[in-house]
C-alpha cells in the first residue's frame, strides 16, 4: 500500500507541477521538505496526531513552510497531511524527484573511490558516463578506502565494480569454487 500511496501523491504533485511550469522549483522545494520530515520524527507525531486538529496541523505547516515553498507544495502539504499521511511524505517526496529526474532525462550516479577525485578526473568521469548512458549525470561521490584502489559505480539498480578489492573478491571467490 506505501508503494501505491507514494506513487499516487507524487504523480498527482507532479502533474500539477508540469501544468503550472514550476517542476524545477517543486523538486528543490520537495528534496528539502522530505529531508525535515525525514529528520524530525517529533514533527510528524504532532501531524500524525488524532489529538491536534486539521485546523492547527494547516497553521502548523503554514507556520513551517509559509513563504519559503509555492504555494503549490504547501498546499500540497496541508492535503497529504489532513489525509493522514505525514509520515509517507519523505517517500512521496523521493518519488517526486525520480519523476523529474526521468522526465528531464537526468541520472544520478553513485560514484566510490579508495581515495579523493580530482575535479578534473570528476568531470572526466561525468563526461564518459553521460556519453554512455546517453543522460545528464548528477555524480555523488564518496570514499571508501577499504576499495584498495579502482572505483565502484552504481546508478539505477546497476553496479559497476572496478576496485581492488572487488576484483580479490572474485577472484577469491573463483578460487574457492575450484577447490570446493
């Protein structure tokens, strides 16, 4: 049922997003309220509450978020809200981005080296990744040292793995199946 709610709430927002023009502006909005829903489990208990009313949840996010998202998410907000929903918000929010990303036809990769990149090596990195996979590409990068060296790259559910340690690792694996 979670996987449907989200997907309903964050197809809906989207598609009204898509007709006002502001999906851009909705998905830096969204990523940063997904992440405060995300962070503050006290805040949604109190939006979550049978004992707080739909009156003071509303002043409550409108206090919040007031001014600092459209007018659009914020009532958006307020709807998923009084619908009972506060605690899926973070989901419906990450499914909101998965919708623009597509759309704009952007993927995000996870990048893992032994060791810092250089920018330069980074952009290189981008460069060939975007040229392959025939999408504009959002680098994450983080540093794993226990790779040895190489890089590991993920990106939808795909691994690429090039480290050190990776390639012990099968072999260690092909080893132990010869002699088993």
């Amino acid at each position: 049922m979670a996987e449907s709610l989200k997907n309903i709430y964050a197809e809906a927002v989207f598609e009204l997003c898509c007709e006002q023009g502001i999906e851009k502006q909705a998905c830096e909005e969204l990523e940063a309220v997904g992440g405060i829903f995300a962070e503050n489990e006290e805040f949604v208990k109190v939006l979550r509450s049978p004992l707080v009313g739909a009156d003071e949840k509303k002043q409550l996010l409108e206090n919040v978020f007031g001014g600092r998202v459209s007018d659009t998410v914020l009532d958006f907000l307020c709807l998923t809200v009084e619908k009972g929903r506060a605690g899926f918000i973070p989901q419906i929010c990450g499914e909101y981005k998965a919708l623009y990303y597509k759309k704009q036809g952007i993927l995000e990769v996870s990048v893992i080296t032994a060791m810092p990149i250089s920018e330069q090596l980074a952009d290189k990195l981008r460069q060939k990744l975007e040229a392959t996979l025939g999408k504009t590409v959002i680098m994450k990068q983080s540093v794993d040292k226990s790779l040895i060296g190489g890089i590991i790259v993920r990106y939808e559910g795909a691994e690429l793995d090039s480290s050190v340690k990776g390639k012990l690792e099968k072999l260690k694996a092909s080893i132990d199946s010869t002699i088993a």
